[in-house]
C-alpha cells in the first residue's frame, strides 16, 4: 500500500525538507531520464505534497540545479581532501583522478544527469555548474607550491577542460555500458599525467 503524503511541519527544518526532494530525484534519475521525470513522480518518491515542493523549487530543472549544485561542492570536497599537497607531482595526479573516479561511481546516475541535462537546462547557473567546481579543485592542484617544486606545470584553462571533460566523456561511457569507471583507473591515470606533464 503506498505510503500517505507526510504533511509539511514546522517541526523540519527546510533545508532538510528541501534535501527529501533532491534525494527523491537523484534516486529518480536511477532509473529513468530527467525529461520523463514529473513532479509528481518526485511528490510521490519524497513522500510529501506539491504544495511542498513548489515552496522550494519553481520547477523541476531547479530541483536538478539544487541536486548538481550539491554534488558538485561534495564531489570537489572529497576530491581536494583525498590529495597529499606534499607528495610528489605525479602522487597528486593519481590521488586526484583517483579520487574522482571514486565520487563518480559512488553517485553514477548525478554525474550522467550533469552530463546529459545540464547543457539543457538554460540558467546561468547551469552554466557555470558544468564544470567549474572540478577545474577549479584541478587547477588548484596544479598551481601549488610542492606540485610546482616537483617537476608538475600549472594547468591552464583550456587544458583543465580537456582533461575534465575527457574524463567525463570516459565516465558518460562507462556508465552507458554498465561498468564502473573504476575499470579504468590506470589508462585514466596514464593519460592525465601525460596531459600534465608536457
């Protein structure tokens, strides 16, 4: 018997309230396109009312921009936190790519919405969530002190981009196919170091 709409209290804070949307979505996003997701698809999975979600969200896509926005801040703190500043360049490098390998298979189904429907979603905010969490975490590394000292360049722009969005392309892949991107650590790696090294 499915399960009645709880109703909204004061009780709940709404950040928490909001977080029962973007959880429903991302569990959602497991198992079918954004495009044939409805907001009472997200009503029913929260378990709450639509009165509730549109006290939160003005539609769907900002639903999803609160769910990416989330991820991507996540996914960059987990990212920076995972790499040893002191080692050597190429120890960095391994961390790093290692470490997002590891947020995109923990959350498969947000990196491929992130791929596929953010370019679909037409805010500025879009826009910049498309990559900019990531290459900032990338350049960053590649800019410190240890990571220059040890042989490492500092990574424009333009090649950040190539790098990230060729492991999103071997991400999107990936998970297309069913495997974990994990299956790929090694060439990924291989291929990252030779980026940032020339």
């Amino acid at each position: 018997m499915p399960r009645a709409a709880e109703p909204e209290t004061l009780a709940e804070p709404s950040g928490a309230y909001r977080s029962r949307f973007t959880r429903a979505l991302e569990s959602l996003l497991a198992e079918k396109r954004f495009q044939k997701i409805t907001i009472g698809d997200l009503v029913g999975r929260a378990h709450t009312s639509r009165r509730g979600f549109y006290e939160h969200f003005d539609s769907k896509e900002a639903c999803l921009l609160a769910l990416l926005e989330e991820a991507a801040e996540t996914g960059a703190a987990q990212m920076s936190a995972a790499i040893d500043r002191t080692a050597p360049w190429q120890t960095q490098i391994r961390q790093l790519v290692t470490a997002w390998i590891a947020v995109v298979d923990a959350r498969p189904a947000v990196t491929l919405s992130r791929i596929r429907d953010l370019p679909l979603v037409d805010t500025p905010s879009a826009e910049s969530l498309n990559h900019d969490a990531y290459l900032t975490v990338v350049r960053a590394i590649s800019a410190g002190s240890e990571f220059l000292a040890s042989g490492g360049a500092p990574l424009t722009r333009v090649r950040a981009l190539v790098l990230v969005g060729g492991l999103e392309k071997l991400a999107e892949d990936a998970i297309q196919s069913g495997r974990t991107l994990s299956t790929h650590t090694e060439e990924a790696v291989r291929t990252t170091l030779l980026l940032t090294a020339s």
